[in-house]
C-alpha cells in the first residue's frame, strides 16, 4: 500500500429480488408489436421513453459507462499545477 494512495469503498450492487427484466422486456416488445398492428391505440409521450437513449447511440459514451471510470477533467490538472508552481514560488523565495 503506497503512501498516497486510498482504497475505493466497495461498489453497492443492489440485485432485485422481484424483478424480471427479460419479462419486462418481452412485455415491452409485444405492446409496441400491438401498436404496430394498430391493436392498442398510439402512446403519449414520456420522458422517460427517451431517458439515455443518446448514450446507448454512441459508442464512447457506453463505453465510458460501462467502465464506471470518469478521465480527470482540465480544470482539476490546471488546478493542481497552478498549486505546484504557487508553492514552488514561496519555498525558493523563503
């Protein structure tokens, strides 16, 4: 174990215990299939139809969610150089 490093608490996993999301899944393709057929009447809009479709269209942002790993942003890099370089300045000039 390093000096500087932490461990990561471990990652909540909640499994369902009542809840079958292949027979979700199944109901979901037979009701839109109805509507297809005319059966059912057409569905009003939800905004939860539409909730991570533009993740599930590209390819590097699955892929970053699939991971769960989020890059370091440039304002956290620029912040931490500019501290460096700050106390840098106060040690060489004491």
């Amino acid at each position: 174990m390093g000096m500087f490093t932490q461990r990561k608490p471990r990652r909540f996993n909640h499994q369902y215990i009542y809840y079958d999301e292949r027979k979700e899944r199944l109901q979901k393709m037979e009701e839109s299939a109805k509507r297809d057929l005319g059966m059912l009447p057409e569905k009003e809009f939800s905004p939860e139809d539409i909730r991570g479709k533009f993740i599930e269209g590209t390819t590097h942002l699955k892929r970053r969610k699939e991971s769960g790993r989020k890059p370091m942003s440039l304002g956290v890099g620029l912040v931490a150089i500019v501290l460096l370089i700050y106390l840098l300045y106060f040690l060489l000039n004491s």
